[in-house]
C-alpha cells in the first residue's frame, strides 16, 4: 500500500479545522497510509532543516510558484509516480511559506492556486484533493 507523508508547519488549532481534516484521514485510509508530521513554527531556515530530516520518497512541495494541476491531472500524477516510488512526502510551509533549502531539495513543486491560503485551510484542501485523486484513480463516485 502506497504511503503518504504530510509534513506541515504548524499545528491545527481550531476545531472546526481538525474534524474537517479528520475526516480525510479516515477516507483516505482506504486508499494509502496517511502520515501527519507536524514541525513547530519558527525561523524559516530552522523549519526547512527540520522537514528536509522528516522527508522520505518522492518530494512535492507545494507553494504558490509551483506548477497547477487539475484534480484528474493530480490523480494521473500519484498514479504515474507510484510505479516507482511506494512514499510520497508532500510539503506544506508555515505562514512565511517554505525554505528556498526545500523548495529545491524537492522532486516537484505543486501550486493549487495563484493565491494564498493559511496553511490550516491547505492541509484540509490538500486531503480533499488527495482523497478526490484517489477517487479518481479507483472509480469512486465522488469526484463530479
């Protein structure tokens, strides 16, 4: 089974954003073994050195300079890379973004949109799309 590893700065403090993000871990566990690795808000080249040892499989950052994806192009994406790799490491930055160091230690840099969005709300849209990709992939209903 395909693992996937989320590391993110911060932590989830309200509620309503833990359950939403909740949920997805439970659907997600259909599909892959999904990690959460939380590493404490600091200096931006602290944070970076302290995901680049939590790192494993192949890399994505995901940042706004990144390249766009649709959700079927997501889902074609996890496919084509998981015939060579079984660990997937996504990257999510705190609120002054990710290291430089990260971003080019990465093997892909993913953009979900030209905007910015607090890496609370990421980690939810990105188990969403995650869990949508998966969908996709296995002929789910959901993704329409």
């Amino acid at each position: 089974m395909l693992t996937v590893r989320l590391i993110c700065v911060g932590n989830l403090k309200e509620k309503y954003w833990r359950d939403a993000f909740s949920e997805y871990e439970k659907r997600l566990s259909r599909f892959c073994r999904f990690e959460t690795v939380e590493i404490p808000e600091s200096e931006i080249e602290r944070e970076g050195n302290e995901i680049l040892k939590k790192k494993a499989g192949y890399i994505a950052a995901l940042c706004i300079e990144g390249k766009a994806l649709s959700s079927e192009d997501f889902a074609a994406f996890i496919e084509r890379k998981s015939f060579d790799f079984s660990k997937f490491t996504f990257i999510i930055g705190g609120s002054t973004g990710l290291s430089e160091k990260v971003k080019k230690v990465s093997d892909i840099k993913i953009s979900f949109s030209p905007m910015t969005f607090p890496h609370q709300l990421m980690r939810v849209i990105f188990s969403e799309q995650l869990y949508r990709a998966f969908t996709i992939l296995n002929n789910v209903t959901y993704h329409k």
